[in-house]
C-alpha cells in the first residue's frame, strides 16, 4: 500500500486559482435585498431614543423587538444579545438591521438615523472579574514554604487579528416555514443550535449551509452565529432573500479577536531547581463573556509549557471591559501561554547564571509524565531528537555563542511547545458527540457527510484521501460537499485542532466498515465519537486528562535588528513538529508556513490596540501582517509519531504551528539586542525602547 | 451623483479645468481609496472628476543637458524601468506599494496627494524638484518644496494640473534613501530618510538632508546644510553634535497607529548620524 503522505494536488487548487470558486459575495438571489447594521456610537451606557427617519417601501429596519426566540446568541456561555435592547457594553454594538434593495438609500437611512444615549463611564481596566479558575498541582503553593528563593517576572500579550482575506458574510432566504442561511463559516452546527434558539424554531425548520470559506483562523467559530442570527431574524419576517456582508473596517472594528493577556509568575527555586510554579492569568475578555472562559482554560492548562513541573498553584480571571468582544483564534489561549513560559524559563536560568538550553532541556516533559492537571503524557514523547534536529540543521550552537557579541545584533531563538489536540476536558463526550456519516452509491462512489469546513487548510482533500485509501477507490470516487446541515449529522466545530484526529478517526472507521460491505449496493454507516476509556476528566476541579492526545514541536528564528531602526529582519527559520502521521505531507506543509507566519508575526509585528475602547488598526493598512518578503526561507521536519485514535495515527496540527512562534522570534531578538523581552509584539518602538533604557 | 470626464489630450482636460471645479484623478490610488464607500457602490466622489490618466502626452521621461523631466501621467513602474532616472528615484519607487498599484499610480499623485507620508516627496525635495503646472493660459514653475503647503494642502489654482517634474541633474558623491516602514513590502512609512553628498579634496562642496513623516511637510533646510558645506569631511564629522542639534528641533512628528514620535524621532537621528558618520574623503 502506497504511503498516505505521499502528497496529491488540493482538490481546491484549481476552482480557487482560476477563480471559480464561489465565495457568498458571489452569490446572487433573484429580489435580494442587502442588509446593513446599526450601531452604538458610544461605549457604554444606554439608548434612551432611537428616532428613525420615514422608511420608504421595500425598506426594513429590523431589531430586538423582531427576535421571536431568545434574544440571546447561544454560545457556550450564553451573555450575547442578537440586538441590544438598549444597553451598550462596546462601541459599535449591533443595534439593527436596516434593510432594502439599494445600499446607496440604506446608508442614506442609517446616516439619518438618531439615538439620544445616557453615557456611562466605560471600564477599560482589568478589574471587573467574570470567570476565575484555579487548580493545584502536587503541593501548589506549599512547596513555596521551603524554597530558596523566588524568581518572579510579568508578561504581556496583545490583540491579535485573524485577517481572513474573506470577511465575515452570509445570505438567507425564507422557503415557507423554513429558514436557510449559507455563510462563510467554520461551524454549521453552531450557527443552526443558535438559530433554533433565536427563531423558535423546530430544528427541521433551518438549514445552514457552509459557502467557500475564504480564510478563518477561528474568527469564524463563535463571531458568524451573531450575525446569523441577526439576518435569520429578518429573513424570517421579511421572507425575501438578504444578504449581509462586512465590509473589512467593519470587520476589523467589530468581530472577535485574540484576548492581550497578562500573566504573572513566580517560582520557587530550590538548588537551582524550579520546584514549582505559581501563575496568574488575566485576559481581557471584552464587553461579553463568549468562549472566554474556554480560552483561558486552554492557556492555563498550558502552563508549564512543554516541561514538566511537579508543584502547580494556578489561578485566572477574565475581565470584562468595555471593548471589542474577544474569542477564537487559532491556538486558543495557549499561543499567549506558550510564550509567556517559555520566556520565564528562559529568564530563570538567565537569572541562576545557568546555560538556558541545558536548564530547559532537563526539564523537559516525558513519556508517562503528568501533566499540569495531573493527566498523563501516555504516548511517545520525540522532543530530544527534534530538538537534536533543529539544532543541527540550524547550526544553533556556533550561531548562539556567535551571537553573544553585543556589537554584531543577530540572534536566534529556540521555542519547544506543544498542543493539546482536540476540545479541552470533557467536551467531545459530553458536549460534542461528534457523529459522521458515509454513503455508499449505487454507482460505487463514497460520500462523505461531515459538518468539517474547507477553509483552506484542505480537509476536503485530506478527507477523501483518506476515505480512499481505505476503500482503496480513486479520489474521485469519493464525494466530499460543503457541508448543508439538512444532509449531513453534526460531527462537531471546525476547531480545536480535532478535525482530522476525531472526525477524521470517525470517518476511518466508518470507512472500515463501509471497506467490508462494499459489495452491498446502496448503505450508510454512521459512527459516533466513543472518549477512550482511559482518558478521565474533571472539569470543575481540573484533574485528570484535558486532551486525549499531544503535538510536539520546536521553532528555530533567525534573526537581524538594525542598530539604527530597530527593525528585525526574519533570517531563517528552521521547524520540527509531530503531528503524529501527515495524511498528506503538502496539506500540513501548508499549515507549517502559514501557522509559524501567524506565530511569528504575533510575535514581532502585528500591533493591535485599543484607544477608549476604539481599535485603531481598522484595516489592512495599519493591521501589519508579514507579506511574502517578510517571510524568510522556512524549512520544515515532520516526525511521525502516530496516535493509536488517530486516522493512521494523526493528531493536530492546525494550531500547534502557531503556538511556538512568538516566544522563537521573542527570543531571537533577545539574543540580538542582549535584553529581556516580557512582552509581544516585539515592535521597533520597544526593542529601542529596551535598548536605550533597560538593564540587561 | 457627481459627473466624470475622461480627458483624452492636454487641451481637453485644461478647458475643462476652465470650466468648472474638477477633482482631478491620475492613477487614483489615492483618490479611489481616500473616496471608498461600501462594496458594490459607486466611489463617493464629492465633487465632479476629471480623469487624466488617458492623456498620454503627459506620460513620459526626458532629458536635455540640465534636467530630467517626468510627465504627470507617467506610470511608477515606468519610472522604475527607465535607466534615465537617478537611482535614488527608482530606489524610492520600488519601495512604494505594490507591483499592481505602481503600474497606475504617478509622481503627481504623490505630490498632489500631499501626505506627510509620501515617499517620493523625501527624495524629489532632495533632488530640488520643480513642477510645471498649466492652465489654459498659464505655464508657470515653482519649487515642489513651495507647491506642497501643507498636509495634503497644494498651491494649485482651480484651473490648473501638474503637467511634469522636472528634476535638475547634479553630481553627488553619494546619496540614498531609506524608508523606515512596519514590515518589507507594500507598507506605508513610520519615517523616511533622503541624503547626499559631494566631496571634492576632503571639502564638503554639497550636502542634502530630508525627512519624511516627521512633520507636516518633508522638512529640508538649506539654512542648516549650508552651516556645514565648506567644511572638511574630518570637521564635518567632528560637529556631528551641532549637525543633529540643528535638526533637532526641526523633527516634530507626532503619534498616531502606526508608530510614536519617540521612536520616530530616535531613529530619524539615527538616520542622520549613520550618514554623517559614513561620508567619505574622497
Ligand atoms: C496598497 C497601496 C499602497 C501604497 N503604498 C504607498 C507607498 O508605499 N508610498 C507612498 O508614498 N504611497 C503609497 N500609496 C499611495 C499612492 O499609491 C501614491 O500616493 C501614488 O503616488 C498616488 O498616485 P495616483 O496617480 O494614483 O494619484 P491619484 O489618487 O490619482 O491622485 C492623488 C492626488 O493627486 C492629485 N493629482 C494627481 N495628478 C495630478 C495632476 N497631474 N495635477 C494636479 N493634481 C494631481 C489628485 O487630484 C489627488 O488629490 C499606496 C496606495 C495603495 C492603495
């Protein structure tokens, strides 16, 4: 049997290259109506009157009062109104839809539009607490009673901002008692459970199809089931087909983006040892709750990094403040994590006067070792040999001595990280239950029906390649639709890194069975997501197993920074990763540049920041991404490391090629410019602020 | 809505210009951008347009013995391919936007444009630039430095366009460019930085230095480069305190989403020290 690996064409490549592929602004109804938002022109406080001008015929306005169901989006935790009755908790909170055929005479209506506001004094700082964990780990704090001492430092993290190149959009049309949204989505379960709620109405009665996805990054996980709901609402009542479409500013200034976050460490050292650590982790969750809760899980049970770390005493808040809602984003919590551990790490041998690489690497986790919620690392853990590789192919050793001189400013860094595959704790069991399905065809073609999205990082070609290995059937026989949630079960969110590991085990199995009744002629075969029975979770007092399986990786930065600019020049970069088994070796190529240019360009460039609650970077002008020639040269080692629940062994690889960017480029240029870094990005404006002002 | 007019010679666009108010559009890189409205409208021109960018006797590059002249009209990809520019010029224009948008975009455009952040304007200050401006019955000169008042404030007369630059040939020793941008490739400046200089037996005989993006105009002054011309390069660089206490107080930039005034100020006398510091004797 030929090696899964082996790389074939994206099945995408040739309808996105010539065009052809039909995105939701493609789309066009007959009778259309475009649909625009009102928002809030103040940050806090309440509408106290909206004065509407005359609306003209075929025109609509369309609010809180027109939400049959719940006026609430349902999420995981449920504090999003679809429209606001009339508090204000953000600037540009959605107020209404103003809806008609022409968008010249829409704006016309909005711009006339009056709202009288009682304004209150809007929190920006961190103080207003709305979830707060904590979890223990072997002593927790008590180990600190008999430490030698205690090393504590602070780091920061910003907003960071998905920039899809589509942005958020869907249309929706009205057939009899049944509403259909398609949109650009990574989730068509979420988006049809919240229009249930919103519309009242019997499942069967809305349908979510996904259109061509142009770009994600977790931006559309949460964000498209406001906006969702908001146009089901209208579609419902007004029964004409609509569409509604961000404009990017629009875009930039109102959805979802990373939480900044701020962590504090201290460790207790004993015999020049870290016998444990203390945390706190704040991250700023915006005017509504949302997933928040769920990111800073992901980023405190990423504490310890890729170490392992006996005595834990870990603790974190979300604060609301008046801005920006934050949620999804590629990582999930941990790409803030990741950097701020792997900084401290690095800032404790520094202080301890020992050579940082042998101090991380003696601590580093290992198979059977226990997790910071005292789960087990059950599988193969291959972090020596990677490391062993991206030292020697990026020649560290001579470049990091080279590079101690302080007059010649290059410098290179090395990040170790890993990621836990798949939804935190318990989810898939008890929130998820994934279920896949797969047809045969009489004319001997396999159809895949899976709620997975396309949005580019080619699950459509990975899923059909598996399906046909297993079949042992061409490619082309197996058929793999954008998923429409009138034909195909909920096999969970395009997230969480779990898509080729737990769907794509479901649909392996499925794909097993299918393999030995082939002859029948026409049958379907269904599997639902069984947790392995020895992965145990308690969520409420974190213990036990958060994910069934990890990644693994190490990042490699080169860098140069000009003396007289302060700007960083990206060298080289040099990747390892166990992902577990590639099902197909370009796909994850694919993710392996894209996700270290998102990481890395977390970490050094992309500034995004807030100003009385208005982001000022609203569009790709001031939103800096690296372009092609920021990126240099990137080379990439795969190490095969199969999970036994993994399709021929797969894990997640999605989100793990991110996570280990920022503190990698972080520490180059602490290397460059021979001064602690403690907060990302790590723009020009502070490596001369650090140059010019701090100690060493 | 506003009427547009496609000017298809010189005579036609200036007789228009005589007519009535124009919002005159060139490569529109600028306008189209700066006049945006939603996806599927119409450009939210607020005044009647008149395109020029069909008028092709204004798109060309020349030379007599004194100058080098650019039309109006002239692509940026044009200016970038031409051996007849100065390599400073190309070495600004391929540091702006993209290949796309400098196949439409023009020098005028950056001028008229007259944002503190135009990077041609560092080096067409440098360079001594002088634009020919036509109305109907009018050609006249004038310095782009006394044409560019403001920001994005011209001295242009409702009847008039920019027909050409014109660049007068010198010899330096040395000159260069550097944009400070967030990242390599199509990035608008956070500062920008034009110099040069000649030497002739160890004397400073010319020496140029302009801003970009740190004040509301390029910022040049002849009255400090003159300070220091006729020195020796050994004394030149022995003042190198003077030199940037001179422009010290000249460097006003200000904080905005892109970058802050400290950081634009450090680095732009970085800039100038690193210049200072490198001339050579001869
Ligand atoms: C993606 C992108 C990247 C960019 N990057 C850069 C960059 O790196 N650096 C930079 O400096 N700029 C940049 N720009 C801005 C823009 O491209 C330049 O300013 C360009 O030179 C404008 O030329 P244009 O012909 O397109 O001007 P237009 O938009 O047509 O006009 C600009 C202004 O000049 C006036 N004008 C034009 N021609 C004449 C004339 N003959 N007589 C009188 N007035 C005239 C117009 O009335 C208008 O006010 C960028 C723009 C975009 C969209």
């Amino acid at each position: 049997m030929k090696d899964i690996s082996k790389s074939i064409n994206k099945v995408d490549n040739e309808e996105k290259i010539s065009g052809s592929a039909e995105y939701i602004a493609d789309i066009k109804m007959d009778g259309m109506l475009y649909a625009m938002t009102l928002r809030s022109s103040i940050v806090k406080g309440e509408i106290i009157k909206i004065s509407y001008p005359k609306i003209p015929d075929n025109y609509y306005v369309i609010d809180h009062k027109d939400v049959q169901g719940k006026n609430i989006v349902k999420i995981i935790y449920d504090d999003m109104p679809i429209f606001t009755t009339k508090k204000i908790s953000y600037l540009h909170e959605p107020i209404a839809l103003v809806i008609g055929p022409e968008k010249e005479k829409i704006v016309e209506i909005l711009d006339s539009i009056e709202i009288k506001y009682k304004e209150e004094e809007p929190q920006f700082e961190w103080e207003d607490s709305v979830v707060d964990f904590h979890f223990d780990k072997g002593e927790g704090e008590r180990v600190f009673d008999h430490a030698d001492k205690v090393i504590s430092y602070d780091y920061e993290t910003g907003y960071q901002e998905q920039a899809y190149i589509e942005t958020q959009g869907f249309i929706g049309y009205q057939d009899g008692d049944k509403t259909t949204l398609i949109g650009s989505i990574q989730c068509p379960y979420y988006v049809k459970n919240a229009l249930i709620q919103a519309l009242d109405s019997e499942p069967e009665n809305v349908r979510v199809i996904q259109s061509t996805v142009g770009g994600a990054f977790g931006g559309k996980e949460e964000f498209p089931s406001l906006i969702g709901c908001q146009l089901a609402v209208a579609v419902k009542k007004i029964k004409k087909p609509i569409q509604l479409i961000y404009e990017r500013e629009e875009d930039m200034l109102v959805t979802t983006k990373r939480h900044p976050a701020k962590i504090h460490f201290d460790a207790a050292i004993k015999e020049n040892k870290i016998k444990g650590i203390k945390a706190h982790v704040g991250i700023d969750g915006g005017a509504t709750i949302g997933l928040s809760g769920v990111v800073l899980s992901r980023a405190m049970l990423a504490c310890s990094g890729a170490y392992t770390i006996d005595n834990l005493d870990i603790t974190g808040d979300v604060y609301k403040t008046n801005t920006v809602p934050n949620g999804a984003f590629r990582g999930f919590g941990a790409p803030q994590m990741m950097f701020a551990i792997e900084m401290f790490v690095e800032h404790i041998a520094k202080d301890l006067n020992i050579d940082p690489l042998e101090f991380r690497k003696s601590i580093l986790a290992k198979q059977n070792d226990h997790t910071s919620t005292n789960g087990v690392y059950r599988d193969p853990i291959l972090m020596p040999e990677m490391i062993e590789k991206a030292m020697k192919e990026s020649d560290y050793l001579r470049k990091k001595k080279a590079y101690a001189n302080p007059n010649i400013f290059k410098g290179i860094g090395m990040s170790f990280f890993f990621h836990g595959c798949g939804f935190t704790g318990s989810g898939e069991k008890k929130i998820i239950k994934a279920r896949v399905r797969l047809r045969k065809h009489k004319n001997n073609k396999a159809e895949i029906l899976i709620a997975a999205v396309d949005m580019g990082q080619g699950v459509k070609t990975t899923f059909r390649k598996l399906v046909a290995n297993i079949l042992e059937i061409d490619i082309e026989n197996v058929i793999f639709n954008n998923p429409d949630t009138d034909y195909v079960p909920d096999s969970g969110p395009t997230v969480a890194s779990r898509t080729m590991m737990i769907v794509g085990g479901l649909v392996a199995r499925a794909a097993k069975e299918m393999k030995q009744r082939w002859r029948e002629d026409e049958f379907v075969v269904e599997k639902q997501y069984k947790q392995p029975d020895y992965i145990k979770y308690d969520e409420e007092n974190f213990i036990g197993d958060a994910y069934p399986a990890y990644s693994w990786g190490v990042n490699v930065v080169e860098v140069e920074v000009s003396k007289t600019t302060y700007q960083v020049k990206l060298v080289k970069t040099w990747s390892v990763y166990d992902g577990g088994k590639a099902i197909d070796e370009k796909v994850v190529l694919g993710q392996a540049d894209g996700g270290l240019a998102q990481g890395v360009g977390y970490g050094y460039l992309e500034v995004m920041n807030h100003k009385q609650g208005k982001i000022q970077q609203k569009n790709m002008t001031d939103y800096i991404i690296p372009t092609a020639k920021d990126m240099p040269d990137m080379e990439t080692y795969l190490y095969d490391n199969p999970y036994a629940f993994g399709p021929y062994g797969a894990k997640g690889v999605g989100e793990l090629t991110l996570v280990g960017g920022a503190p990698a480029v972080a520490k180059a240029i602490e290397n460059a410019i021979n001064k602690r870094i403690y907060k990302i990005p790590v723009t020009p404006e502070y490596i001369m602020e650090l140059i010019n002002n701090a100690k060493n | 809505m506003v009427d547009g007019l496609i000017a298809k010679s010189l005579n036609e666009a200036l007789e228009a210009l005589d007519n009535k108010e124009y919002q005159i559009v060139a490569g529109g890189t600028d306008m189209l951008i700066q006049n945006r409205s939603h996806s599927g409208m119409n450009i939210d021109y607020k005044k009647d347009v008149l395109y020029i960018n069909l008028i092709d006797e204004l798109d060309f590059i020349k030379v007599d013995e004194k100058n080098l002249y650019i039309g109006a009209n002239t692509r940026l990809e044009t200016i970038l391919e031409s051996k007849l520019v100065p390599q400073i010029l190309r070495d600004v224009v391929i540091e702006m936007a993209s290949p796309g948008i400098r196949h439409t975009a023009t020098l005028a455009g950056n001028i008229g444009n007259a944002s503190p952040a135009g990077d041609s304007l560092v080096v067409l200050y440098l360079l001594d630039c002088e634009l020919e401006i036509k109305s109907l019955t009018k050609t006249r000169k004038v310095l782009l430095k006394d044409f560019i008042t403001g920001v994005r404030k011209i001295a242009l007369n409702k009847n008039e366009l920019i027909t050409k630059l014109i660049i007068p040939k010198i010899n330096l020793t040395d000159c260069y460019f550097h944009k400070v941008g967030p990242r390599l490739s199509d990035a608008i400046s956070k500062l920008s930085f034009a110099c040069g200089y000649s030497v002739e037996n160890s004397i400073i005989k010319d020496l140029r230095v302009a801003f970009g993006a740190v004040y509301v105009t390029v910022v040049r002054s002849r009255e400090v480069e003159g300070k220091f011309i006729g020195q020796s390069v050994n004394d030149l660089k022995a003042n190198l305190d003077d030199i940037i206490n001179a422009y010290e107080p000249l460097i006003k930039p200000i904080d905005d989403q892109r970058s802050n005034r400290v950081y634009r100020k450090n680095v732009a006398i970085n800039l100038l020290r690193e210049f200072i510091e490198n001339i050579k004797e001869d």
